[in-house]
C-alpha cells in the first residue's frame, strides 16, 4: 500500500437479506491515517459494513477495497492488516485470555506469540485475571479481552464495531487514549458508535448511516456538533417510526 | 508453509488445551459408544449368533454414533461467542481450519475408540489382538473417512439451526460406501482372512477418504462463508 493510496475505496456496495436492503448504496473513500465514524439508528446496516469490508460477508453487488485488496477476493493478505472488534467476542471460553490471544497470534504468524500476547493483555489491564476461564469474564472484561485480540498484531486497518460497550470508565479512557495513539501513528480506523461525544472527539470524518446509506458525510472541520446531534435524533426518530409501522421511507 | 503447518499446529493446540480442561469431548464420546455396545450385549443372544457375524456392525455403529456427538461438540465449540468469524479474520487460508478440525477429530476419535476396543473384545468374547496391526488399519481408514467428511459437513450444517439433526441426516447418507467396506474388512478379518486378500475393500474406502479429503479442500471456502 503506498502512503497516497486510500486505505478505503468503497463504490456503490449493496447487500440484500432476502427483500431487505441492508447496505443500499453506499460509496466512500477513506486515507490512510484517517478515522471514520459511522453513527446510524439500530438496524441502519452498520455492523453490516463492517463484516463486508472485513471479508466476512460478501457484498450482493458493487465493490469496496480495503489496503488495496479487492474485499469479494477473500485474500489471507488482507486479513493481516485488519484488527475487528465486533458484537461477538470470538474468544473460546474455555482457554485462558492468554491461551486465546497465544492461539490468534500463532494464527498470526507472529514470532513471539506469548509475548505478543502479554504486551497486550497488559495493555488492557487484564494481567492479574490472564490465567482465569474466559467463561467466568464479565461483560467489560470480555469486551477488553477483544480489544486486545483486535490489536494483537498491530493492524493497518482497524473495525471497531460499538467498541465502548459494556466498558467502564477505566476501560473505556483506555481504549480511548489507545485509539488516540493509533490514529497518531496514521492506522485507519472504522469505527460505528451511539455514543455522540466519544465518536465526534477522535474522528476525521462523520458518517449517519442510516436504512442503509451514508445520510450524510462530513470532514470533522465541517460538522457543527449541534446541527449533527439533531440530525441524528431525527434519524433515529424516524427509524422507530419506520420500524414500528412499517411505513417506506 | 511453514506458517500453514504452524496454524494447522495451533487449531490443533488449542483444541487439545479446551479438552485438557473440559474432558467433555471424550468422556460423552467414550460413554456413549460404551452405552451403544451395551445394548447391543443385552438385546442380542450371543449363543444364537455368532459374534465375530454381528460383532463388527455394532463396534462400528458405536463409533459413528459416538463420532458424531464428537463432530457436533467440536464444531459447537467454535461457533459459541462467534469463534469461527474470529478464525476467519486471520490471515490463514480456509483449508488451514479444515485440516486442523480434521486432525484434532481424528486424534479424539482415535483415542475414544482405542478405549473402546479392549472393551468390546472382553465383552464379544473375539480375540482381537491375533489381528490387532490390520484391524487397526482399517479402522484408521474408516476414522479419515468419516472425520473428512464429517468435518465439512459440521461446518456446512453449523449455520444452521437444526445442526444436531442435520448433520447425521447429510453424513451418514454419503458414509455409506465406508461403512461397508470397513464392516466387511473388520468382520474378514475375525474370521482370520488377512488383510491383503481385501485390497478391493481396502481401495473403495481409501479412495473414499480421499474424494472426501479432496472435495473439502475444494468447498471449504465457500461453506465457512455465510
Ligand atoms: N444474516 C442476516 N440475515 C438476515 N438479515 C440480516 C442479517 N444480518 C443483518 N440483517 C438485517 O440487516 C439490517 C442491518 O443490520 P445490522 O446489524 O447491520 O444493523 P446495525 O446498524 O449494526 O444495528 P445496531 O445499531 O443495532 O447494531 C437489519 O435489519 C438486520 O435485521
Ligand atoms: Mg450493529
């Protein structure tokens, strides 16, 4: 990947369940080095456009590149340069957060997975729990522990899907202060959020998805909080509206 | 390669640490093939039939049956918590978790059936251990061929919400051929045939084991894709 190629290029990406248009549209370009933000009421296909850009899924039509790999290719190579932090932990709840993160990391192919694997479990504040089930975790601990299998291997590109749930206010300053530093050392990063000030303080640019499109696209430098804060209860008002009668929007 | 081998070595690892901890795999496993063979004991008058004539369907229902509580579990594990999106992020080709699956079911699979084994001699009454070198060869064969397929399978029928009855319902269909042949092969083989004299069987399920092997690799992306 050159330093002035996107690390994102998305065109006109659709995916359809059955009649229901999950991703309806949506195009964007993001640097290398830049953080998006995508807010959207609950169901808007957010999580969706993650697990496209991530490989998971494959899009129904248009096309998205992500580090220059063509996502509908499934390419092991882009999969090393991609950190995901999703609604499922994907962690075996019967290994220990270091057994789990020594597995993801010899998956890896890193070279020092149980190093690697502390450096991390240390990041998150997990030290003292690291030989502890993961079955007997709590939510934050869980949702720590997938933090760190996310940035296990230094990731290009990183997907955080809600990423603060569940956090406390520790937990949360720290992967704040984390992102912070991952933006300062140019990783792009996607990340969906409901959380207004949390999204809007780290990001570059601003998305409202909403019922499938990008509503709306901004540079930070453009977005006035208030105005964005309104359009965004709007969405979401309209959302329910939409969700309970079944009215087409 | 080095790195294929050393993920293949991972999916392994971690798979023998879940059981080191949990025995859960095994000890059902074991229990149930036990509990088949029990039945069998009691519902059938061995001074009627032979046992060496009924002795090798049972031993091998049992490890079918028992196998397939196995595939399920073990495909189970890596659904909980969303495990498979998780192996599916790294930078590791699909055939990567087929082939560790494969191997780590095989390996319990092996182990369930060697304690079964001792066991179905004693309680058959059939003198094993004059066969043991080809028996154990044919029930290598059989093991491959039933893991290979039994591994893609669980991981089609994974996605699915009746997994636990979709999976016997799509593998023992397409087991059939193996079945026969290694039923046969292990009933020859009581009767004192030697194993050379069986090449025919010993090909159709060699054969067996390796279209499976083959169409796995072959499929294997597109089935762990939802
Ligand atoms: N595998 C699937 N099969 C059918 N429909 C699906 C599937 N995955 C998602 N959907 C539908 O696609 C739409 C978008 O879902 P998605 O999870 O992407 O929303 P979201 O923006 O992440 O919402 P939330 O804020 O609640 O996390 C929803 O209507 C959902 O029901
Ligand atoms: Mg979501």
């Amino acid at each position: 990947m050159g330093p002035s190629e996107n690390a994102m290029e998305v065109r006109n990406l659709r995916k359809a369940f059955g009649v229901l248009r999950a991703i309806d549209g949506i195009d964007f370009d993001l640097k290398r080095g830049e953080f998006l933000t995508v807010f959207g009421p609950n169901g808007a296909g957010k999580t969706t456009l993650i697990k496209i850009l991530s490989g998971l899924t494959q899009p129904s039509s248009g096309s998205a590149k992500v580090g220059g790999f063509d996502v509908a290719e499934g390419n092991p190579g882009m999969r090393k340069d991609i950190g995901v932090i999703s609604h499922a932990t994907a962690l075996y709840a019967d290994l220990t957060p270091l057994e789990n993160l020594m597995f993801f990391a010899r998956m890896h192919g890193l070279a020092q997975p149980e190093d690697q694997a502390l450096k991390v479990i240390d990041e998150v504040g997990l030290t003292q729990r690291r030989n502890d089930r993961v079955r007997t975790f709590s939510r934050g601990m869980l949702q720590r522990l997938s933090i760190a299998r996310a940035i296990l291997h230094d990731p290009k590109i990183l997907f955080l899907d809600e990423p603060f749930t569940g956090l406390d206010l520790h937990a949360s300053n720290i992967l704040r202060e984390h992102l912070q530093r991952l933006h300062d050392r140019r990783r792009t990063i996607l990340m969906t959020t409901h959380d207004i000030s949390c999204g809007l303080e780290m990001c570059d640019k601003v998305a409202l998805q909403v019922q499938g499109r990008f509503a709306f696209l901004e540079n930070i430098g453009n977005v006035e909080r208030d105005q964005f804060e309104a359009m965004y209860f709007d969405a979401v008002r309209d959302n329910q509206f939409i969700m309970e009668t079944g009215a087409i929007g | 390669m080095n790195l294929y081998l050393n993920q293949i070595g991972a999916i392994i690892w971690k798979d023998f640490v879940t059981e080191l901890k949990t025995r859960e795999l095994l000890s059902s496993m074991f229990i149930f093939a036990l509990l088949v063979i029990l039945i069998f004991i009691f519902s059938i008058n061995l001074s009627i039939v032979k046992a060496s004539e009924v002795g090798p369907g049972i031993l091998w229902v049992a490890f079918l049956f028992a196998g397939t509580i196995g595939l399920n579990r073990s495909f189970m594990l890596e659904k909980e918590n969303g495990c498979l999106m998780g192996l599916m992020l790294v930078p590791a080709d699909r055939t990567t978790i087929y082939f560790g699956k494969l191997i780590s079911n095989f390996i319990f699979l092996s182990i369930m059936e060697l304690f079964i084994l001792p066991l179905f001699m004693v309680f058959f009454d059939i003198d094993l251990l004059s066969h043991l070198g080809p028996l154990l060869i044919v029930v290598f064969l059989g093991t491959l061929g039933f893991c290979a397929l039994g591994t893609l399978l669980s991981s089609l029928s994974s996605n699915l919400k009746t997994r636990e009855i979709m999976l016997p319902i799509l593998l023992y269909p397409l087991l059939i051929p193996i079945v026969i042949g290694v039923v046969r092969m292990t009933g020859q083989l009581l009767d004192g045939i030697p194993l050379l004299d069986m090449m025919k069987w010993i090909g159709l399920t060699a054969s067996f084991d390796i279209i499976y092997i083959g169409v796995s690799i072959m499929t294997i992306d597109h089935i762990l894709e939802e």
